[in-house]
C-alpha cells in the first residue's frame, strides 16, 4: 500500500477500484471509522428510479420506450441503446451528471457539518468520469489482478467468464486506475483482517 503523502486535516477521499476488486469493503470499514460515505452509483440510481429527476428528461430524450411502466429508466433497455453509441452515451451522462453532482455536492456539505473529517466518494468509474480528480483531495484505488476480479464477481453474480471479462473491458485498466492514484490497497488474497488492518494504516486524520 502506497501512503506516501498524508491527508489534509478534512478530506475529500475519491475511492475507486475495478468490479470485484473489494472497494465495498473498504467503504464500510471506513464508515466503520466514522468516515460519511457519499454513493455516486447510489445517487445515480435514485434520479432514474420511479419518478426520479432525471426521468422526464430521459423520456424526453429518448422517448418512452426507455421508461418502464412504473416511470424508472429501463435500465437493460439503455445499456443496450448506449454500449455501441457513443452520442447516445454522451446525452445520457449529459442529463445525470449534473443531478449527480448536485447530490452528492449536498450530501458532503451536509456530513461535513455534521462532524465528519473524512467524506468517501464511492466512484466506481472516477477515472472514465475525467472530472472526479480535481473535485476530490486524494484518490484510494482498490487494486487487485485481473483474474481475481473474474473468479470473485463470477462466484457472486452468477456471471459467465466472457461476461465478467467484457464488463471489466468496459473499465479503466488497472494501469489507469493506479495511475491517478494517491493511496493503493492491492486487496488480492487478503482476508478480511488485513484489508482492515491496510485501511487503519491509511495517512488519514482520526475520522
């Protein structure tokens, strides 16, 4: 693990890692130490759930084939729609970021008034995002090998190999990822007991 430099007496922590890589577990043992836990996937699902924000301008956009019966985006319907369409992909992002980045804008604030010194931004894509590292203080990649990511989310989600490695194409490689990084936990073969002994040996202010 990489602590190289130390953080700033509140921060602003961007946690990241590839699917299967452990970056859950590490945001609940840093909520375990008091950190406030911002979800940007969290956020983003609640503006496309059933009447969510983001909902009339998605129907607007994309018309209502792309809304399910209950008002949430059709979220299979979509991911089909955008995987080979790059403008497609652009006009979505363009209606959820801003309502994301409004969200969690508000929820830092708050839990920094609250008390909080440590604020985690849960940012699975932050480094395909392109504007998360000038928004946080320091980055933590959750790093692990590639076939690690593969045996781990085929075990839980009951995915194909081939899936598992399109999802993970679909990615930052780890060498991107570790390339933004300030702080690096390589969580590979490591029980639950060390990885939260690496994240109480973080450079962190007591939280």
């Amino acid at each position: 693990m990489n602590t190289q430099t130390h953080a700033p007496a509140t921060l602003r922590l961007g946690l990241t890692g590839g699917i299967g890589s452990g970056k859950s577990s590490v945001a609940n043992l840093l909520i375990r130490r008091g950190a406030a836990l911002v979800d940007a996937d969290a956020i983003a699902r609640s503006v496309t759930a059933a009447h969510g924000s983001a909902m009339p301008a998605i129907a607007k956009t994309f018309g209502a084939d792309f809304v399910t019966p209950e008002g949430a985006l059709d979220r299979d319907r979509m991911r089909a729609h955008v995987f080979d369409d790059a403008l497609a992909k652009k006009r979505l992002e363009g209606i959820i970021h801003p309502l994301v980045a409004l969200e969690t804008k508000r929820q830092a604030q708050t839990a920094f008034k609250a008390g909080h010194r440590t604020v985690v931004f849960d940012v699975p894509l932050l480094v395909e995002s392109g504007h998360w590292r000038t928004q946080v203080d320091r980055v933590l990649v959750v790093d692990c090998l590639v076939e690690t990511q593969i045996q781990r989310v085929m075990a839980r989600n009951d995915l194909s190999r081939e899936g598992v490695k399109k999802i993970i194409a679909s990615q930052a490689t780890r060498e991107q990822r570790l390339a933004t990084a300030d702080w690096v936990i390589y969580n590979d073969a490591l029980s639950f007991e060390a990885l939260d002994q690496l994240v109480s040996a973080l450079p962190i202010q007591p939280l």
